[in-house]
C-alpha cells in the first residue's frame, strides 16, 4: 500500500471518527463537546437561520438549543469524503428526532450536511458546515405508538 493511499485513508477514518463525535455530542446535548470539534475560525449554517463563526459562537449557539430539548437524536450518513492535504469535503445524510421540552409530538427531519473540513495541530476539525433540510415533520402525540413501560426520561405531555 502507497504513502499517500495509507495518509488518505487514515485522514477519512479520523473525518469518520469526528463525525460520529459530533452525532454522540448532539444525541448528549452535550455543547462542550461538540463545540471543541470545530477549528477556531469555523462557520456553521442551519437551514435557512444566520451563519454563526467561531467555534466559541457555534458553541453557545449549540448551548441555546440543546437546552430546549427534553431529547435529539441526529444520525448522520457519512457517505464519500475527498481528501486533498490538509483539507477535505464530504457531504452527509441527516437524519433527526427530537422533542422540544413543553410541546407535544416529535420533529423529525431529513436533510444533509455540506462539510469541509481541516486537519490542525490538534486533528480533523470542522472549519465549514451549511446544514439542508429537505423535510421536516411534526408527530402529534396522538399518533405515536408508546412502548408501555418503557422510561424515556421524559414525558410528551404538555
């Protein structure tokens, strides 16, 4: 096996790893987490609200919205990532539940992430992310078959 096959390689395992970091930190609502995955110069677009740049805005931004949800989970697709140096690009499939704390129902949305990303000192970073929604759905309560007995941790009621 080439060099540049093994370096190419071992850059889309470590982009792998990162994504799935970022998809573990959002199931966490964890924003710490997910924030020191961004390099310090990074700029994150969701759907169609303002762009956010630096890692400690993105963070604070994530703050802000995890704290709304009694539970997210985002899955993501990690499909084909071009490598070029130090830099890479990748595009995502989405998929994500969530329950906002206080309403009724599950949001559920498919959409993709537009990656670019950035090998520091410190590893792969994200330094670009735009976030598309393709569709977005709410579930009333009403229609959601509930395991009995099963603990969610949280209750649907309003």
């Amino acid at each position: 096996m080439s060099d540049s096959l093994l370096q190419r390689l071992e850059a889309e395992s470590a982009i792998r790893r990162l994504v799935g970091l970022y998809c573990d930190a959002v199931n966490q609502c964890d924003a710490d987490a997910a924030g020191l995955l961004f390099a310090p110069d990074a700029a994150i677009r969701i759907a169609d609200f303002p762009g956010i740049s630096g890692a400690d805005a993105i963070r604070e931004g994530m703050r802000q919205t995890f704290a709304h949800h009694a539970f997210l989970r985002q899955q993501c697709d990690v499909g084909l990532i071009d490598v070029d140096g130090d830099s890479a690009k990748a595009r995502l499939s989405v998929f994500e539940a969530s329950h906002r704390a206080g309403e009724e129902g599950v949001s559920l949305i498919f959409g993709f992430y537009e990656d670019e990303y950035a090998r520091l000192a410190e590893g792969w970073r994200f330094w670009r992310r735009r976030y598309v929604m393709q569709f977005r759905a709410r579930v009333p309560v009403d229609k959601l078959q509930l395991v009995e007995g099963l603990n969610l941790g949280f209750d649907f009621a309003v």
